[in-house]
C-alpha cells in the first residue's frame, strides 16, 4: 500500500542521490536540492514522497496548480531499488487521483524524453496519449539532441 506525504527540506538529499543514479539522472532534466527546494517552495508546485512500509520508495511533482484546470505532472521517479515491483503504476494512479480529487484538474500532461521507453510505456497503459512531439528540444550533455512528446490524461 502506498501513500503519499508532503516532501520536506530533510528528505531532499536522498531524492537527490536517486536523481544521480545512472539509469535516472538521462530521463529528467535539471536535478539536485536547489531544483527539489524550489518546487517546495513555490505555490505553484507540490512535491510529494511516496511512502510504503514507512519507507520513502519515490517521489512526484505536480505543478502549474495556479494556472487553470491542467496539472502538470513535472516529475516522478521511484528509488532504484524498488522499481518493477508495481510501485511506479501506485505512484501514478496516486498522484493522478490528487491532481483531479484535491486539485480538481480536468487534464494532466507531461512531457518525457521520446526513448524514455520505461516510463513511456508505463504513461500509454495508464490512459496517456501523445499530444505533441518536439523535436530536437533537449540538448544532453554530449552535444545529441532529444526528441521529447507531450502526453495528457483526461479525466475520466
Ligand atoms: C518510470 C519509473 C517511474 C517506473 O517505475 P517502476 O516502479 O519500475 O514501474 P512499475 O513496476 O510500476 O511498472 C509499471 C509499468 O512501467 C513499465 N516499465 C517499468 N519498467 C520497465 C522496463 N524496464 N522496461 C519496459 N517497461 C517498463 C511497464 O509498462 C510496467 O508495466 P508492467 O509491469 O505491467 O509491464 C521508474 O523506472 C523510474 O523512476 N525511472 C527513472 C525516472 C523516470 O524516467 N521518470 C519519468 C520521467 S520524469
């Protein structure tokens, strides 16, 4: 069973070192506790640990809660170790049923590098469809550059 808690300035460093590793810092864009303490600290943004056993186990953003009925799910990522285990699917139905119960979104989007197939994969069987591709919009380290589509999740 998992449930989610607001995230608090103590929890960053860990939410950090997961950012880091790896097989998560290529899927996300800019990371590390200057990015997490910004999104705590504004209006506009949730940030939101999961939490199952007592553990934290991962963690969400869910952002533009000022600008009308689209949420924007900016980020989620399950720690390392506890990914294929179902966690990745709770976390995502959680925080879609927070985006449209608590925050009475009618629409959630997000956007995700084109060969992020994990997590692409785990979006289409949730009900997101590609509502856009922008290609060439993120320049990685090594000069490449990515394709990243757009998906949204229409209340139902
Ligand atoms: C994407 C992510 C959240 C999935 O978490 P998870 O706990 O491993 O996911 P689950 O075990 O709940 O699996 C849910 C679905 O995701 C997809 N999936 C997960 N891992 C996969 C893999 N290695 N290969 C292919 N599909 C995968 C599958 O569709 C899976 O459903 P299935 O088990 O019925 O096949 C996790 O891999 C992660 O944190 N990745 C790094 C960060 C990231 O890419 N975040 C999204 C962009 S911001």
């Amino acid at each position: 069973m998992l449930s989610l808690r607001p995230t608090t300035m103590d929890d960053l460093v860990d939410l950090a070192a997961w950012e880091a590793e790896p097989e998560t810092a290529p899927w996300l864009g800019e990371t590390g506790p200057a990015w997490h303490a910004r999104a705590l600290h504004d209006p506009g943004q949730e940030h939101l640990v999961a939490v199952r056993a007592e553990a934290a186990v991962g963690f969400a953003v869910l952002a533009g809660l000022r600008d009308g009925d689209a949420v924007e799910l900016r980020r989620m990522v399950i720690s390392p170790p506890h990914r294929r285990t179902g966690l990745g699917r709770s976390l995502l139905t959680s925080v879609l049923a927070r985006a449209y119960g608590h925050h009475r979104a009618r629409r959630v989007w997000l956007d995700v590098k084109a060969h992020n197939h994990r997590a692409r994969a785990l979006y289409e069987s949730e009900g997101f469809t590609v509502t856009e591709t922008l290609t060439g919009a993120v320049t990685e380290a090594d000069g490449a550059l990515t394709d990243l589509v757009i998906m949204a999740h229409q209340v139902r």
